[in-house]
C-alpha cells in the first residue's frame, strides 16, 4: 500500500487545472486550450449515443440557411447528439452549456462559430478542432449545422412504447417456487458496458451464474421489493425484467420507455411489493409507470415545464435518479433542468397525485440516510445538495457541499464518533468528501450540514460506499486524469473521523487486479450482504482484460479477483440484497 501523503501531492497536482494563467504583463491570458476530457466533469457529460444513431429531416429551409448537404447535417446532427447535447441540450435551448438556438448563433455568425468550436473557450467550452477532435471539415459544419434550426428528435408515446413491449414468459408460466439453488440475496448484477450485458455474480463462490443480454451501453439494476425480479436499464431505455426464480434467471419481459434513459426503479412500499416500475428517460423528457409482473406501461407522464426558480419554460428536462420511498406509496423522481424533486403517489394513478418539490437545477444521483427517511440528492452542477423528508413529504433543507460537483452515487452512511448519523459525498471536481449530519432529533445542530471535509485521493470521485456493519469508508477516484490514482481507493477508518486531519489507507486495487494491458479505471465499491467484504471494478477498455477485486472489509486485504474473458468492461454492481433494502 503507497503512503497516503505521497498520493495525496499527487492528487493535488493532477487534479483539476485552471484554465487561466497570469501571463508576464500581469494579464491573464488563456493557458493551453482544454480538451473535453481535461476535467473530470467534462469527462461525465451526458453523451445522447442513443439519439445520435437516429436520422433526422433537416428542419423547413428558411431564407439565409446556410448550405448543407443531408449527408453532413446527419454526420453534424450525430455529432451534436454525441458531444455536445449533454450541455447546450437536444433542442440547443440550453443546460449546463449556453444555448445554441439560430436566434443567438445567427448573431454570432458562422466565423465566430467556427472559431469557437475550433479553439474552445475558458468557460469550459472544449476546444474541438485545436485538441484533432474534430477535422476542420467537422468544425465547418458544425458552425453551419447550428445556424439551421434545431431537428427534433422523434417523440416516444404509448404507441411506440407499446410496439416494443415484449412479455417473453407470461406471468402465469413462471415458476411458482425459486427452481435454481442461487444465494439470491448474496447475488451481485454486475453492469458490462460496452457489451450491453448484466453478469449475475455469486456472492459467495464468485462465479459467475449467468450473462444475459440488455440494451445498448447497460447502466444500473435495480431490484424488485421482493427480490425476485431485476431490473436492467440501457441508455437506449430498454429495460430488461430478469426472473431470478428460474434456472438459469433470464429475462422474462421487455420495453423500450424512449430513445435515451438513466434509471430505473421499483414500488417499495409495505402492500405494494413488486407492483410498479418506473423509468426515467433523458429523452423524451419523461418517466412511466410499468406493472412490475409485465413492464405493461401504465402511465406516462412528461416532466416538460418550468423551471423551479425562474418560471421560465423548459423543453426537455431529463429524469435522472428516482428511487421509492419506504414511508409512502411514491416514487420520488428527480428532474434534472427544472430543478424539482417529484413525489409521485402510485397509489391510484389514474388519479394520480405529484407533489412538486422546489429543489435546485441540475439535479442528478442520491440515496437515503441510514432511517431511509430522508432522501439526499446532488444538485451536481450547483455543488449542491437536496434533502427531502419522504414521511412529511416536503423539502428539509437545500446545502452546499463546500467542494466542487458532488457526486455521491446513493451515498454512504455512517456513525461518526462526534456528530453521530452521517451521510457521506465525494466530488467530482476535487478530492473533498462531505460528511453531512442526518440525525435531527438526536444530534439537532449538526443536521443538514457539513459537519466535516476529509480529503481523499483527487478529484475525479465517482462513489462512496460503507456499510452498517462496516468500519470504514471507501472513496474512487475513476475519473481522475492521473493512472494511479484512478486506479486506486482511498480508505477512511470511521472510528478515526474525530482526528483533525483523518488519514486514509490507499488499496492499489488496478494493482492487485494484475492487468498488464490498458489504464483501468477502479470504479463503485459495493458490499455482499453479509457486509463483510467490498467489491471494485477494474473497469478497461472494451478490448482489454478487466477484472472485480473483492477487498476483506476488516483486513483490507485483498481477497479475491474474478476474471473471465466474459467480464468487458464492469462498471455497476448490484448485490440484490443491499440494493432492495437500500443499504449503502
Ligand atoms: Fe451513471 C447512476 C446518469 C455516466 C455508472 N447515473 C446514475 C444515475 C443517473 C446517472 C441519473 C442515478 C440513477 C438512479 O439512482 O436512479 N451516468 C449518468 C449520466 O448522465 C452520465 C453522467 C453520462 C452518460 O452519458 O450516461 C453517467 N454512469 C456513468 C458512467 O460513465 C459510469 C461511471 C459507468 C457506466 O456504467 O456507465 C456510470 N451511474 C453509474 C452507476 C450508477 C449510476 C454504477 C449507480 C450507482 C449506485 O450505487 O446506485
């Protein structure tokens, strides 16, 4: 294990750079162009890979539009959905990035365009032609590509939905009893990337029980209230419904809820067990209410409106985490552009009952605090955090995180020596972790704040992760630019928190996993049920050996590798156990 001070210098100087430097004359002057992968932020862009595959008209010629082939509009318009809708949004009206409507661009007109997309900008606009990320050719039609009007993706409706709604085996085919002798409880979903793959992992023997086909670019799993069933999203927004009862657990029903989507849930609530799914889709801007036994969709619901604070409309705010409650019959789904957190009452959808939440824009992942009555989520790009009561239904407290761009995953939580029940955040854009207090009635005046930083390898921080049985708290760092740090995580012993400075214990686990090939990426620690060991992904290029290190939770040895030729590309895990029961 490297010494902990050595990395941390390191972390210090490879993680975010500034943009700007003092030239001689005092000035400051721009320092070498960015590229888009230069920070880890920019790095976690949303990318539309999913609306970029689909052919669009160019919209109604109007006088003065410039000239552009059909064939360089589509190669344009793919591009634009790829890299740069993340930002400025499907219909360029703006997100994280300006808007890039012919209203505004005409303004510009196209040199500046072009030169803008060429060179980048210091307000974090990536240069795109300078860094031979795009060829001149590209960055010329690009410039022209955003002064026709924007194409709009097609809409996906209960029609389109429904043609693509497959049940494979009908509820009453089923098995009425568990037919395989799986550890269902100690079972990790594992998420395979860039094959478009779940594995189903034993949690006890390490092998691997299944691998079975999902949608493009698979991102996480969640599981039914019962167990029983597992949920799998794609960024395509297929869902793929697997029974783990059968022998061998295989997908049993099938839907495409939209053209791109994150997430993915199910009803939690006492007496609604394994009842609803509900999905979130980045485009259209919507989520759907599905009958748990068949994915049938139920209920759609666009999130298009206004935004919280200023009242003005937005076309295309995207569903991002939604998780359901255990004190009420609702889900509770987070609109990214809008800035509101939705309790959506499942209860009788046909008359069915949101409370709109005001929260902040740009609300992205979180989880609950360790009662599960409170739900913290990031408001990544405010550097934010929301904290909603799920029992009272109402908004408790809006907070800064003090670092840059949280990104807690569902967070983790833990006792603290001094200030009790926490919550814990990394960040993506430097190498703080904060500890927020959760516990209002017993520790009153350190609820809802930042009752401590801890600095752990960089910026770059994806997940944390802990456990109630645990003693520690895992912090990654996949996005950092810096190979050994991304490869590593950094251990904090939570019985050492009330220390000024607390030291962490750094796992080389890119190490211990023994690939020789690539730069892997270690990425979101996940406990088996017993809570006695943690799992990482050593996450490689799509043609390179990856693997998953199990890590002894009290040793913090290492105790395991699990390598198979099958395994491409691991990212999520999902042990069902601890994801039905929200444990983290
Ligand atoms: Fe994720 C959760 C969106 C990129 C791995 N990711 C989430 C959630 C959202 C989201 C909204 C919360 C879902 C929920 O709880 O209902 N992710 C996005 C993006 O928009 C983004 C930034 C870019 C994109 O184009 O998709 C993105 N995500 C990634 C990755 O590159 C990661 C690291 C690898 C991968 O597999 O794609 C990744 N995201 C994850 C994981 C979770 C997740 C593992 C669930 C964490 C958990 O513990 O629950």
């Amino acid at each position: 294990m490297t010494s902990f001070r050595e990395l941390r210098r390191f972390a210090l100087l490879a993680s975010v750079t500034l943009p700007m430097a003092i030239a001689a004359n005092g000035v400051l002057a721009q320092d070498k162009p960015k590229e888009h992968a230069d920070t880890p932020a920019a790095a976690y862009e949303p990318s539309m890979t999913t609306l970029g595959q689909i052919n669009v008209e160019i919209p109604g010629r109007k006088p003065g539009d410039p000239v552009i082939t059909p064939s360089e509009f589509q190669a344009a318009n793919k591009v634009y959905f790829e890299r740069c809708a993340g930002c400025h949004g499907v219909l360029r009206k703006g997100a994280t990035g300006k808007p890039l409507t012919p209203d505004l661009t005409r303004e510009l007109g196209f040199e500046h365009l072009r030169d803008y997309i060429n060179y980048g900008s210091p307000g974090g606009m990536p240069n795109w032609g300078t860094s031979g990320q795009m060829t001149d050719e590209q960055v010329d039609a690009m410039a022209r590509y955003l002064l026709i009007e924007p194409p709009a993706p097609p809409e996906f409706g209960m029609a389109e939905m429904r043609e693509t709604w497959k049940v494979l085996v009908a509820p009453e085919d089923r098995p009425t009893k568990k037919m395989n002798d799986i550890d269902i409880d100690n079972l990790f979903s594992v998420t395979l990337r860039d094959s478009g793959q779940v594995a189903l992992i034993d949690g006890e023997s390490y092998e691997i029980h299944n691998i079975i086909e999902t949608g493009y670019a698979v991102h996480i799993s969640r599981i039914s209230a019962s167990g029983r069933y597992l949920y799998v999203i794609g960024r395509d927004a297929l869902i793929n419904m697997i029974d783990l009862w059968m022998d061998p657990p295989q997908t049993v029903a099938q839907i495409k809820v939209g053209a791109e989507a994150r997430s993915v849930e199910t009803s939690k609530m006492k007496g609604w067990e394994d009842k609803y799914a509900v999905a979130g889709a980045y485009w259209p801007p919507h989520y759907v209410i599905m009958d748990g036994d068949t994915l049938e969709p139920k209920k759609i619901v666009s999130t298009r409106g206004m935004v919280y604070d200023t009242q003005e409309y937005h076309p295309e705010p995207r569903v991002a985490a939604i998780l359901a409650s255990h004190y009420r019959p609702e889900f509770i789904v987070n609109v990214k552009e809008t800035g509101k957190i939705l309790l959506v009452d499942y209860s009788d959808i046909k008359n069915l009952k949101v409370t709109e939440i005001e929260a902040e824009r740009f609300l992205h992942d979180g989880g609950f605090d360790s009662t599960k009555r409170y739900f913290l989520t990031a408001a990544n790009a405010r550097g934010k955090v929301a904290v909603i009561d799920t029992k009272e239904g109402s908004l408790t407290a809006i907070l800064e995180t003090e670092g840059e761009t949280p990104h807690p995953g569902r967070g983790a939580n833990l006792v603290h020596p001094d200030f009790g029940p926490v919550w814990a955040t990394s960040h993506l854009g430097d190498e703080t972790v904060a500890l927020i207090g959760t516990d209002p009635e017993g520790h009153p005046d350190s609820a809802w704040k930042v009752v401590q930083q801890l600095y752990a390898l960089g910026g770059g921080s994806l997940f944390v992760k802990s456990h109630p049985k645990s003693g520690h708290l895992y912090v990654d760092a996949p996005l950092n630019p810096d190979a050994e740090i991304s490869a590593s995580v950094a251990v904090f012993k939570i019985n050492e928190l009330g220390q000024e400075e607390p030291e962490y214990t750094v796992l080389p686990i890119g190490e211990w996993a023994g690939i020789a090939e690539g730069q892997p990426r270690v990425v979101q620690g996940e406990f088996n049920q017993d809570g006695d060991e943690i799992w990482f992904s050593v996450w490689n290029g799509r043609d390179q050996e990856s693997a998953i290190v199990v890590v002894d939770d009290k040793t913090l040895e290492l105790r395991h590798v699990i390598k198979d030729p099958r395994l491409i590309t691991p990212t999520g895990k999902f042990n069902v156990f601890n994801t039905r029961q929200d444990i983290y």
